[in-house]
C-alpha cells in the first residue's frame, strides 16, 4: 500500500513502474479538521483497490481547488501540459468539433496524479471511453428541496430512495444506492451498453415524472426551482445528458470528509 509522507511538502513516489510527483503535502486542506492534501492523497491511496474500478476507462472531469476545500474552485477538461507520459487519455469529440483529451484513472499512479492537482472530489464520465455516447448505466440524483421552514430529515430522503427502487423494481431494473457525500441519495441503474445517452436521458425523465406523479407527497421531478414544491424530494434525471459527469463512490466533497458510501437496500428499508 502506498504510503504518502507526512513530514514533507513533496516526494516522487515510485508506484510499479511510475513515478508520480507530490507536491504541498503539509498544505491544510480542510481547515476545520487539519486534514492535508497529504491527508487527502494517503485517504485515496488507502481506498484505491475499491474506487479505480469504477473509474477505469472513463473520461475524467478535474474539479480543483488549488486552494483547499474552502476556496475557490475551477473545472477543467483538457489533460493539462506537462502531464507524465504514461497516463492514458480519452479523446473526445463535442459539437464545436473541438476534440478534448480528458485524463482517465485507470490505476493508482494516475489517481494519485488527479488527486495532486487539488481535486478533492472525482467526476468521471457515464459512458467508457471505446463508445462515449452510450453509457452503461444510469443515474437518479435524490436531492430534498429546500423547506423554509427546516431542512427536510434524512427519513424522508431514505423513504424517497425506497419508492424509486420499487418503481424499478416494477421494471425489472436492480439498482443500488450510495450516500452523496451532502443530505441527498443517489440511484444506480446498471444498463446493458445500446441505447444512446439521448435515450437514455429520455427514459429517465420519464420514469422520474412518473415515480414522482406516483409518490406526489414525497416526491417532485421538477427541473424549475421556483416550482419545486417545499419538503419534497426532486428525483433529478438531467445528469444524465451527454457530456454530464457524477461523482463516484468514495469521493470526497468540499463540504464533507471523505466518503460516499454504497449502501444495501437492508440499510434504507425499515429495521
């Protein structure tokens, strides 16, 4: 397992047969607790052989926050210059004929280079890079709407995961769950490859509308903020538009420590 110096601002660190440069290990990166970046680089080094796998051979989003969590934050697509030569990239074509050559994580030495560039919380694409119009699964975000009145209880949120998984359920569609990292659930519904990311955007729109039209005291599938009825749950389905990307398990978040969690069904249904 690989081990990131604490008492250092930087290392070259030999992971196999490739070295990754470190650097502003000592750097707090999150100030209330005094985690490091150092911190943040041995938390993904610790949790590696259970995430790469769910970021192999996707274009990935970098998210930076050269500053720490508290800071401001840039996104950006384009595999930076100066990158090492043996990390993999994934080239892909948008509607401005502009082709990007996004990085893609597909081991623990390209992790640990993501990571270094200040990215606290990974995005990774929905589709694999040999055919990134039609993904392999896709994805209900349940996030509470905001109540005047007090945040909406997590029982709530959880109740609302359970309607959506016997909506599926109905459908012949097995799912599974994980903490956002925040108040919210999200929904995964692993997809034999086929139907184009338009498709399924559209099938998931349409199974939110209904679900949400089912459960109308629960839920809401309405994109317009201004109305979104207060203390419901929003079954958001417009991550799942092409070029949309999510953040995947056992990524941190600015506002949260590490980790999201998967969670089985035993966890959401009632004891």
């Amino acid at each position: 397992m690989a081990q990131i110096p604490a008492d250092s601002d930087e290392t070259v660190l030999s992971v196999g047969k490739r070295d990754v440069h470190l650097t502003n290990l000592r750097k707090p990166f999150f100030a209330q607790t005094g985690l490091t970046k150092g911190g943040l680089l041995q938390y993904y080094a610790d949790v590696a052989p259970l995430l790469v796998p769910h970021l192999n051979d996707r274009a990935m989003v970098m998210k930076r926050y050269p500053h720490g969590a508290a800071g401001d934050f840039f996104f950006m697509k384009r595999t930076p210059p100066g990158a090492p030569a043996w990390l993999r990239t994934c080239s892909i074509e948008h509607d401005s004929g502009s082709v990007i050559d996004f990085p893609v994580v597909d081991d623990l030495a390209a992790l640990l280079w993501v990571v270094n560039l200040g990215c606290i919380d990974l995005n990774q694409w929905y589709a694999r890079c040999d055919d990134v119009d039609r993904p392999d699964y896709l994805h209900f975000d349940l996030d509470p709407v905001r109540d005047p009145s007090g945040p909406t209880p997590f029982e709530t949120v959880r109740s609302a995961a359970l309607q959506v998984r016997d909506a599926l359920d109905e459908l012949a569609l097995p799912c599974v769950a994980k903490t956002s990292g925040s108040n919210g659930i999200h929904v995964y519904v692993p997809i034999r490859r086929g139907p184009t990311q338009k498709d399924v955007w559209r099938f998931a729109k349409a199974f939110a509308f209904a679900v949400a039209a089912k459960h109308p005291a629960t839920l809401t599938a309405e994109y317009k903020i201004a109305k979104r009825p207060a203390g419901r749950v929003l079954v958001d389905y417009n991550q799942n538009a092409w070029g949309r990307t999510h953040r995947s398990i056992r990524s941190g978040r600015r506002r949260s420590q590490p980790c999201r969690r998967l969670l089985r069904g035993t966890r959401l249904s009632p004891a």
